[in-house]
C-alpha cells in the first residue's frame, strides 16, 4: 500500500467532513475504492474529533406490539404468514413488559409492529398514555416511520396530526426503522407495499420540524448497489443539514434466513463490508454526531472493531428483539457489565446513556 498515496485522501476526506462540507457523489463513491484500513482510519479520526473516546450505551427493550401486517415485505420474516399465528398484545402485557424493563434500570422503550388497520390511533393513544402514568420516567423512542404513515393514512389524517395526537400522549421520538434503502428502484423490489423513500423522510423531516428528534437507519447487503448507498446517505445528510433532528446513524446488515429473498441470498455480508459501510456512513454524514454499532447483526467482537470505523455507541442491551430473531439471527440480551467489559477491554471509557444520548 502506498501510504502517501492514501495520506492524501485521508485528508481530503477528514478536512471535508472537519469544515461540513458535503462530499459529490463522486467522492463519496470513491470511498467504496479505498482498502478498508484507510477508511477505516479516516473514519476513525473523525470520530475522535467530533466525539472523543467515550463509548455509550442504552438499557432498553424492543416492544414488537403485533406481527400483523398487510406490507408483507420480501426482506421481512416477522410478519404473520397465517391468522392462526398472528397476535396483538394487550394494553397489560405491554405495561408487563415496561415494568420488567424499568426494574432492570432501563430508560428506553421501543415499540414496533405492523402494519395493521384493525389497530387505530386511539390503540396506541391509550397505550402511550398508560406507559406515562405509569413509569413517567421512560422514553417512548417508538413507531417507524412506515407505522407513522400507515396510520396516518388509515385515519385519514396528516402526518403532523397524527404526531401531534401521538405526541400528546406521550410519545417522545421516533426511531428509524423502515428505511431500508431510501431509493425507489430498491423499495419496488423489496418492500413494495410500503411508505416511498420521499414518503419515510416526509415523516422525518415533520417530526424534526415540531421538535421531536428521531434516529436514521440503513440495512443493507441485499440487493443494493454502492450507488444505492451513497443516494440513502445523502437523503439522510441532506435532511439533517435542514433541521438538525437525527441523534444518530444506526447501518445494519440484512439476515436473509427465513424471507423470501432467501433463494438469492443466502447468507450476511461479511464483517469486512459492515466495517466498509459503517466507516463511509461515518465519513459521508458530517453534521450526525452518534454513529451506533450494531452487535444484534454482527456480535461484540465485530462492535469492537466498529468502534475504529467510526462509531462511538455501542447501542442499547435489547432486552427483547423479535424482528431480526425471525430472521434466523442467534440473540440473547446483552448485560450492561458485559458492554462495559467489552468496551474497556480496547481501552475506551464507556457510560450509560439515555435517548437523547445525554450520559445519566
């Protein structure tokens, strides 16, 4: 490797990102060009600059309130394939879930499902509001902007009405999920029933506009093109640099076992293409502060090394996840004194966090 070469990009790059200027689509897909060390590096000197060496992490559970769902997309092995299988959880189990998690010191709650018309607004006013009284502590980082829409549209209702309802009730922020891959020509493929790539950042950017603030997601390693990856980071660098509202970037890898894009792909991306993707996303993003490993997809070694490719949040301990499970992915939650064994053990400090990554 010709390091003086690279040195020259190396600087290019981290200068770009130093100063908040947005990378051409050129230069950002030239990075995909580059040996994963030098992005790596890259990527890394960023982080130190705009982060530190602070590692953080979130006690928190995956709430999955139903798996009906009329999407039905080709990525997903959650959904309910009969009625016999299908459920929607009660008001009392959720509330069970909630106090389990907030016994165990958790602060975020996330709550995802389907989409379901027999589930109206006033379904999760009633149950968001029953969440507050109950353990007004907690933070309701709940409902992708799919579910968002889906009801919205079911309602007939706005966007910003039916957050404002939501919102009243107690919902605090959104997270990111439904993103996929923001291009149309990916989402026809794999999730063709489902929000538009202009429809997902809608309901971001209204979410961002009444102050509420949300994270980002990608998943990716199934049919889409280094292109594709490029035009999802821009959408979401373009939007932040609008309103600010996104506390963080969250990439993860599709697991294709148990879906139908199964007979074309069969396995994960290597843990050499996550480390690609998580440092470009760290490099490409300048004005996103958080970049979130995810150990659900890779494991803790593989978030390990994340941490010198750009991230500096290790993500939460998911005292319950349905949705990747489904898809065949081993799981077991992760104990907060083996996230901080694992962080301190490449010599990085590390502290608890809660949504708005404020450090508790």
């Amino acid at each position: 490797m010709n390091t003086d070469y690279y040195a020259e990009y190396k600087d290019f790059y981290v200068e770009k990102n130093h100063v908040g200027a947005d990378l051409s689509f050129e230069e950002a897909l030239h990075l995909f060009e580059l040996p994963l060390p030098v992005i790596g590096g890259i990527a890394d000197k960023i982080r130190r600059t705009k982060c530190g060496e602070l590692v953080t992490f979130v006690v928190d559970r995956n709430i999955s309130y139903t798996n009906r769902c009329v999407s039905r997309c080709k990525f997903c092995a959650f959904y309910a394939k009969s009625e016999e299988e299908s459920y929607i959880l009660s008001k009392e189990e959720i509330l069970r879930k909630v106090k389990e998690t907030v016994d165990m010191g958790g602060t975020q709650i996330l709550i995802q499902g389907g989409l379901t018309p027999e589930i109206d607004i006033e379904w999760f006013e009633d149950l968001f509001s029953a969440i507050k009284r109950e353990f007004p502590g907690v933070q309701l980082h709940s409902l992708s902007p799919p579910e968002i829409d889906f009801i919205a549209r079911n309602e007939g209702l706005s966007i910003r009405e039916t957050l404002e309802r939501l919102r009243e009730a107690g919902l605090d922020s959104l997270p990111g999920g439904g993103a996929e891959i923001l291009s149309d020509r990916i989402r026809m493929v794999i999730s063709p029933d489902k929000v538009s790539a202009d429809g997902w950042i809608e309901v971001m950017e209204t979410a961002h506009r009444m102050g509420m603030k949300t994270t980002a997601t990608m998943m990716f390693g199934h049919i889409e093109r280094n292109e594709d990856i490029v035009e999802h980071l821009f959408r979401i660098r373009d939007l932040q640099t609008k309103t600010g509202g996104f506390t963080a970037f969250i990439p993860w890898t599709f697991q294709p076992k148990n879906t139908e894009l199964y007979d074309i792909i069969k396995e994960p991306v290597a843990v050499t293409r996550y480390l690609q993707v998580l440092a470009i996303s760290r490099i490409v993003l300048h004005s996103v502060k958080n970049i979130q490993a995810s150990w659900l997809t890779q494991d803790f070694e593989v978030d390990k090394l994340a941490l010198f490719f750009g991230a500096n949040d290790f993500g939460g301990t998911i005292l319950e996840e349905n949705v990747v499970t489904a898809a065949g992915k081993k799981y077991k939650p992760a104990k907060v004194e083996d996230i901080i064994k694992a962080v301190k053990s490449v010599g990085r400090p590390v502290a608890q966090r809660d949504t708005g990554y404020e450090v508790l």
